[in-house]
C-alpha cells in the first residue's frame, strides 16, 4: 500500500452487527472507520423482526423515534396464520411476538418497548445514517482483504472497489461484522461448531396489493402448507409481509442437494401465484435470490484484537427472527468495552469478557432457531400430510380435519399440541430477553439465580442478580415518566439506590473521580431524582432500600450490594476494580 490512514476502530461490515458497533462507537466519541464491500446498505428486506432488547439499543442511542417512523407497529405483526394458501383454508392463527393479551402483559412488564417490524433496508440506513452523523467515517464500495496485528494494534489491507486503489488502515482494534460469510473470522481462525448451508431457500420479493385477504388478520406471518412447502427451507412455505399490505417476501424451499433451481420471472410468478392461491394474480415480481441455511456458532469471538460479531458468528435460519437482533446485541456488549479500554478505564482483560458473555448467547440462539424450523413437522404430521405427494393426497388430507370421525377428532387434537409448539418460535420471551452473563466482567455477591419457575425459552424472569438484565420499571415524578433504563445511558456506569441508601451517591462520585470511569448514581425515593411511580421497583430491586445496584452501560448488573456496608466507597472501589480488569 502507499498511503496509510489511522483510528482507533476499524469496523468491517455495515449490516445490523457493524453499522451499530459504529454507531455505539461515534456516539462514544471513539474515531471509528466503518467500511463495507458495497455501494450501499442491504439491498433485500432480510431481517424484519425487531425485539425489544434490539428496540432498547434504539431507544438508548435517541434513534427509537426514526425506527418507529419506519418500522410497521406492534399491533399489526402478530396474527401469525397457517393456511393453504393466502385465499385457501386457515388451518389456524398463532398470536405472535408478545400480541396474545396474556403474552402481551409479559411483554409490557419487562420493557418499555414492543417487537415491531423492520426490514434491513429500512434499518441499515437509519443506523448507518446516524454513525456518521455523530462522527464514525463510513466508506461505501471498500472491501476488506486482510489484515495483521501486533502488541500495539492491527493493520488492515483494504480495497476501494470503485478506483482499484488498495490502502491500509492502522488502528487499535478490528471489529469483523461481515456477515455469514465472514472473512475476519476464516483469517483469525475462529473455532465454530455445527454446519452451513443445511437447506435451501429462495426469497421471491414481489408487488401485489392482498390487503383484502389479510388486513382482518394482520401479521408479518403468513405460514403455507402445500405439496412440496416442507422440503428445505424454514419448516414451511412462507408469505412475509415487508409494507402492509402491498409488499411482499415469499420464502419458499428446495433441496438442498439437488442443482440450485432457476427462479426466472415466470417460475417466480408461478410460485407467488400457488401461495398466494391466486391463479390470475397480477403481480410485479421485484426480486430473487438463493440463500442456505445454517447451523454454525462460533465458540470464540475473537483473537487478540479482533472481535467477530453479527452473522460472522451465530449463523442460523430466520425462526424466532434472531439473526438481526442478536448482531444488534454483540455490537451493544462490545462497544463499551473497547471504548473503556481504549480511555485507559479498564484492563483490556475485560475484552474477553466479550467472548465469555456472547458465546453462549450465540449457541443458544442458533439451536433454537434450528429447532424451531424443524418444530414445523409436527404441523404437517399433525395433517397428515408429510407423505402426500400430490395436491389432491394433500387437500384430502387436510380436509380430514373436519370430520366428525375419530381420525378427524385425532387430527384435530394433534393440530392443538402442533401450534402450541409453535409458541417457542413466536414466543419465545425467554430466549429474547433472558441473556444472563458470567465472566470477569460480572462480579457475584455471593447470591444465586434463583431457580426458574416457568419454562426458560418462553418466558423470561428478571433478577438482580449480578450478570442478569436490568429490569424494567416506571419511574419519574408529576410531570415526565421514564424507564429505568433511561437513567442508565450508554455512555456511562450507573448506581441505582434508595433513600437510605443515599450515602452510594457519594462514595460514587469519589470513585468516579479516581479511578477516572464515568459513574453517576440515582436516588429513586420521593423527593429525589425520581420516584417509584407505580411502586413496582421496590418489589423488583430484590436488595434493601439501603441497598444498591452497579449497571454497566449495557444494562447489565455488574454487581449489587444487599444493604449499605460500612465502607461503601471500599466496597465499590473493590467492584470496580474487578470488573474492569485492573486489581
Ligand atoms: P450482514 O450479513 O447483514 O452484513 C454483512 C456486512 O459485511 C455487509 O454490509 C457486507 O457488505 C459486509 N461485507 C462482507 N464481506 C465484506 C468484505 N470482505 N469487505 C467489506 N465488507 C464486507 N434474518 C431474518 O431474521 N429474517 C429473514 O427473513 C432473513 N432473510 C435473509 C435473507 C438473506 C438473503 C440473507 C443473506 C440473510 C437473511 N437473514 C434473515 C439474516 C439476517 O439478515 C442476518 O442475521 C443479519 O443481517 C446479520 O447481520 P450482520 O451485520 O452480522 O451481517
């Protein structure tokens, strides 16, 4: 290379992982270069479903507001329908992503947001849009293709793709966000367990305005089940709404090991024409493409001072919409942790906190994703219909259901066992929102999660117990309420206490002071900063009013103390020290 440029993080990738590391990281004020291999952000839909863990990153970085503006709204994603086709026969509806009345009280308690629906190409740009409004370079049609790295930091080849120039790039640290494919990973050796391209996909994007046959049944989700709908794929045909309700993503699958097939204009009309049940159906096919699914986690993040993050390592199909929101997530635990490193706040021991902590998330996410796409066979068993090969076996088959025979009665019982299965791919609360994190990063109190008393992947239960999420609650006083969460912004560490717990407040801010890391403490309690509106926190906080709470900026609990020791600021000076690595 001729010419060298420098900063502190270079960020490989601008999809969901990369586009919020560098977003996190401008708003930190860390000089970040962002790079991507094309000229522009996604060019499909892809990812939709936006959690509410992924909505509060948004909510914490004052993006919220752009996302809802683009997003379509809580209320109209979740009346899931499985049908024989868009104008065929429902076989049933699932209420989804938190939107079943009893599910949605679950769903308000532990945040204050709801899962709406987004699609990448709506997403990137809001995401990428404010990266570089707050500072991080963002350099379009670069490609990245190779890099080394040394004791003081890593230097990273780079392609401009629209003048052939190659140039390198010094920083400090390499995030690798460059998807399923990840090349990152493959040059620094990732371990991964698991498989690629275990079944295949095809998406058909298409025009056609069907709001006659769904706006009394809004969703994201239309699940079709005809000859052929299990074969690859993600467990069944799928028509996906991108705009209410005249955009449109079909998923349909093939065999993976057969030739690829040729979705040419007229195979794609012929297909979106079977699902939709429409054999006329006048529509504007916009886009096709052939896409595997996976099976494969990472169970090393990264080596030395290159981190992988997104798809590069959880790759995994789209049940349970996770793929997006988990990139998000990676991109949320790391930036903090580079940032302090980087002002000289913690050891850079904290940075394999990273792997510790995100890991274990990424294995879990992909094995239910996996599973969940497999789940959907028990919906064709229940049918009877994994052995028709034909459309007449199959109507016949389906059509059984109705009878008033004891097969009928059967097929009718399993139908109920075969959609209730279905809540561990649409609500699934529990693998969410319940990421709890062990690692040096995370001090213990000495006290234990308590046990589960519901089903962990469905529903999730908030603590504060050290690694635990902080939970949510309304706080505020007369004239605002906010989330707890908003008093504990990314852009610093926050104790939460209560009125006799008020002497934290001090032993903080002498400790903010001295060991130089941004803290601030909040007294909620009439009359000060906040007060417990609804009285919820009292019942959540699980330490004494006395007590108090360590929050990273990630929302996570570093560590709690019961009751207001007698040397609090030993105790915290303690904590902290531990945490970032620098005892
Ligand atoms: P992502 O793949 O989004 O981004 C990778 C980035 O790296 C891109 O910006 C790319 O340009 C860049 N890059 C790659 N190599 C590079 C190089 N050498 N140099 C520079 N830049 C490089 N999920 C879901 O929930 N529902 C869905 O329906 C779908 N559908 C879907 C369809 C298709 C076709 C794909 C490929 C994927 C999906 N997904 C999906 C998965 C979802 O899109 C995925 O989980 C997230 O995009 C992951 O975000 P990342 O940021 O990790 O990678």
């Amino acid at each position: 290379s001729d010419s060298i440029v420098t900063t502190e993080v270079v960020v490989i990738g601008s999809g969901p992982a990369g586009a919020t590391a560098a977003l996190l990281l401008s708003t930190l004020g860390i000089d970040t270069i962002m790079i991507t291999k094309y000229r522009w952000t996604a060019n499909t839909p892809r990812a939709h479903i936006t959690n509410q863990r992924a909505m509060e990153v948004f909510r914490d970085l004052g993006i919220e507001p752009q996302v809802l503006a683009d997003a379509t709204e809580h209320g109209l994603v979740g009346d899931t329908v499985f049908c024989t086709s868009i104008t065929g026969e429902e076989i049933g509806r699932i209420h989804t992503w938190g939107t079943r009345p009893d599910r949605e009280a679950d769903y308000r308690l532990a945040s204050p947001c709801l899962t709406v629906d987004i699609p990448q190409t709506y997403l990137e740009p809001i995401l990428v849009r404010n990266a570089t409004q707050r500072g991080a370079h963002t350099r379009f049609s670069t490609e990245y293709l190779s890099h080394t790295q040394d004791a003081d930091g890593v230097t990273v080849e780079v392609l401009d793709r629209l003048t052939g120039a190659q140039y390198s790039i010094r920083a400090k640290y390499l995030i690798g966000a460059d998807g399923a494919r990840s090349k990152v990973a493959a040059d620094i050796g990732l371990p991964f367990e698991g498989a690629m391209d275990i079944a295949g996909s095809m998406n058909i994007t298409f025009k056609a305005d069907i709001s006659r046959h769904v706006s009394h049944r809004p969703s994201v989700l239309y699940w079709v089940v005809q000859p052929g709908s299990n074969v690859g794929g993600i467990g069944a045909g799928l028509v996906r709404m991108i705009r209410p309700w005249n955009e449109w993503l079909i998923v349909w699958g093939y065999d993976i090991a057969d030739e690829p097939p040729v979705v040419d204009e007229q195979a794609a009309i012929q297909i979106v024409r079977n699902l939709l049940g429409m054999p006329d159906l006048d529509v504007e096919i916009t886009g096709t493409s052939l896409w595997g699914n996976n099976e494969m986690y990472a169970s090393r993040l990264h080596l030395g001072r290159v981190f992988c993050a997104g798809d590069a390592v959880h790759r995994h199909p789209p049940s349970n919409g996770l793929g997006s929101n988990t990139s998000v997530q990676d991109a949320y635990n790391l930036a903090w942790k580079l940032a302090a490193v980087l002002r000289g706040q913690a050891a850079p021991a904290l940075l394999d906190s990273y792997t510790d902590e995100r890991a274990p998330v990424a294995e879990r996410i992909v094995k239910r994703a996996n599973r969940s796409s497999r789940e959907f066979v028990e919906i064709f068993e229940a049918l009877g219909v994994l052995d028709a090969r034909t459309e007449a076996d199959m109507a016949a088959a389906i059509e059984e259901r109705k009878d008033n025979t004891p097969a009928g009665a059967a097929k009718r019982a399993a139908l109920v066992r075969a959609m209730d299965l279905k809540n561990y791919e649409f609500n699934a609360h529990g693998v969410e929102l319940g990421q709890f994190y062990a690692s040096s990063a995370v001090l213990s109190d000495g006290s234990t999660r308590p046990a589960p008393t519901r089903d962990t992947d469905l529903y999730y239960e908030m603590s504060t117990v050290p690694g635990s999420h902080l939970p949510h609650a309304w706080v505020g006083d007369s004239s605002r309420r906010l989330a707890l969460m908003d008093l504990a912004p990314y852009t610093r560490w926050t104790l939460f206490t209560g009125i006799a717990g008020e002497a934290w407040a001090q032993a903080g801010e002498k400790i903010a002071q001295e060991l130089g890391v941004p803290l601030e403490t909040v007294v909620i309690g009439p009359g000060r900063e906040v007060t417990d509106l609804y009285y919820d926190w009292a019942k959540l906080r699980e330490v004494e009013e006395s007590g108090v709470l360590l929050v990273r900026p990630d929302k996570h609990i570093a560590w709690r103390a019961m009751t207001l020791p007698e040397d609090p600021e030993g105790r915290l000076r303690q904590a902290l020290l531990s945490i970032l690595g620098r005892d």
